[in-house]
C-alpha cells in the first residue's frame, strides 16, 4: 500500500461510514483510461446504486456481458472487510478488450471516448436483456427503429439514459420570414469546445453562441421554399440527472493531434444558463462529484487521474493508488495560463449531479 493510501487510512474513522470503501485498480498497461473513468462513475451514487441493483437482478443470468463484469467489479469494492485497498480489474479489461477491439492493445486510449462506448453498451445490453435477448454490440442508442404503423420509434429508454441523457436542440431561424425550426439530439455526454483563461460557463456560452448563415451556407427554409440566411443555435432542452462534460482539449494542427492545456476553471456548483424556453426545470443547480483528468502533452502518451468527491472529502486516483486531496487542490487541473507545450495536468472530463 502506497504512502497515500496510508494518509487516507489514518483519517477513514471518523470521517467515512462504514459501508464506503475506497480501492485503487491495478493498471494492465495503459489502461489507466479505463481505471479514471470507473473511478468517476463508481462514485456518482445514482449510477453506482443502478449498476448494485442490476447485478442483483441478474445474479441468475450466466450470461457474461461488459455491464456484468462492471457490476462484479462494483460489488467486490462494496463487499471489501476493509474500507482502503486495491483491486484487479482483470475480467472487466478482458472482456473490454474482447468485446471491443479499439481497447484490444496496450495503447493508450481516449477516456472519453471510453465513458461513451460503455454508456453505449451498458444501455445496449439493459435494452437487449428486456427483451430476453442481448442486443447487437454495433446497435446505436439512437437508432430509429419501424414501429407496426409504419412510422418510426426510439429504441426504449433504460436507466443509464434516465442518468445521463440530455437533450439538445438546434434553433435556425430564417432571417427573411422569421420562422423557427428546430431539431432534437439526445446525448449521454456533452463536448465543449475551450478557450484560453476561461471557465465553463464560457464554454457553455460557446456552445449556445448564434451562428449567422450566409453565402454559401445559407439555410434552405420549407416556408420560403429557397435558401436564405438564416440564425442557429443549440441550446439545452432537458437536463440530465448526472451531467458528463466533456472539455475538447485535443485537436489537429496538420497532421499532428495537439493538446489544448489552456486553463479552463470549472465551479464546485453549476446552473446552466444555456436552455431552450420549454426546458424543465431550467433553474436545476449541480454540484461536481468528480473530474477525469489528462496528464501530459498528447492524447496517446499520456496519464489519465480522477478526483472524486466523497462524503464532502475529495480523494484523488492515481491506479492503484489512493490519497485524500485538499478541495482547493483542484485548482491545479484547471490548466495553463498560457499556451506552452508543457506536461500538463487539466480536467478532461466533468461529472456533475443534479442536486435534490
């Protein structure tokens, strides 16, 4: 047990009930992607209960799936005699690398990449097992399936989406006749672009920003009946239970894939400003539960952490390591003030939950 996981052991007494536990995953080369990402989502409560509740279920099924092995691992953290420690999540990185082949090497891969393919999946199998058959693993949760009228229908809603999906839609407004239309698009995660010495609220802002339409992109209007310049925007029109935000710190210079250290400060509370005029409960506040985060200069070299928040302690995952962590200590992911290619520690990934 590492010097970390030993501080945490000196002050689990007083501060932790009893049936918390707190294990560190061991890495199986460079699957700390994947250990930062189940750290998250093991300490957003809701999904934690969902996956317990799920395994209990299914505890008769033989059938062996990516979500029963995530619900194995879930249960053996619980079920520890001790309350610190570390744990092997072998048969979950087997069946991962089995079941997906994009995992199936020793390469460093994107987390949140990962957190969307098991949503994904998760949501795949819950939908398959209510129909006593286990759905295609290439089936998309937002594929649109004929319905015995001959018109359209989503694929059932399952808890995972009850959690984490929201839903978006995107506003054009012809700027000759003034008519809105509007499109839906649900989303388990929400990717954000960034800007230097920003926050969220900035990148929220940036995501809701007006778009004006013109030349050669004008919009084609059905009242019209010809292309005219139009306005867009994309705002929030139902608010997830836990909201995944994803900071889009990666992208292309030429040919080469570089990371956006910029320092983006991301609140301990959050309302989201940035939703449609039907949205419900537009006011709802969030409070962040845990934050993925990238180490060094590149998507493929790097080190993936989580911080997770527990109890109104943060504690900080490291593998197989464990440690408590001041909360201003976050500070130091929000990234860098200025724009040197420097091995930087930033938050990635944001899990935020709905507060009751």
């Amino acid at each position: 047990m590492g010097a970390g996981a030993s501080r945490l052991v000196d002050d689990i007494g007083d501060r932790f009930p009893d049936n918390e536990h707190f294990f560190g995953l061991i890495n199986f080369g460079n699957t700390c992607y994947c250990n930062s990402v189940l750290q998250a989502l093991f300490f957003c409560q809701p999904f934690r209960e969902r996956v317990l509740i799920h395994r209990q279920q299914q505890k008769s099924s033989k059938k062996e799936s990516l979500l029963s092995c995530l619900c194995d691992l879930f249960y053996l953290i619980t079920t520890q005699k001790r309350k610190v420690g570390k744990i092997s999540p072998k048969k979950f990185i087997t069946k991962l690398r089995k079941e997906n082949e994009s995992f199936d090497n020793f390469i460093q891969q994107d987390a949140q990449e990962f957190l969307n393919y098991l949503l994904n999946t998760i949501a795949d199998t819950v939908q398959g097992g209510s129909k006593d058959s286990v759905s295609s693993k290439h089936e998309s949760k937002h594929e649109v399936k004929d319905d015995a009228d001959g018109g359209t229908k989503k694929p059932e809603s399952t808890w995972v989406h009850e959690l984490f999906q929201g839903t978006f839609t995107n506003e054009t407004r012809c700027l000759n006749c003034e008519t809105v239309s509007s499109k839906d698009e649900d989303f388990l995660d929400l990717s954000v672009d960034v800007e230097n010495n920003t926050s969220i609220t900035h990148c929220l802002r940036g995501f809701s920003s007006t778009e004006t339409l013109r030349s050669e992109q004008k919009y084609y209007c059905e009242v019209c009946c010809s292309k005219q310049e139009a306005q867009k925007r994309m705002r929030i029109k139902k608010l997830p239970q836990i909201l995944a935000l994803h900071l889009k710190r990666f992208k292309y210079v030429g040919q080469i894939q570089r990371k956006l250290s910029y320092r983006v400060v991301f609140p301990f509370e959050l309302r989201l400003f940035n939703t449609s005029d039907d949205a419900y409960n537009p006011e709802q506040l969030y409070d962040l539960v845990a934050v993925v985060v990238h180490c060094g200069i590149s998507p493929n070299r790097g080190h993936y952490i989580s911080l997770v928040k527990s109890h109104g302690l943060w504690l900080l995952f490291d593998d197989d390591t464990v440690e408590r962590v001041d909360a201003t200590q976050l500070e130091d992911f929000y990234g860098l003030n200025s724009d040197a290619q420097k091995n930087t520690e930033t938050g990635y990934i944001l899990f935020y939950q709905s507060r009751e």
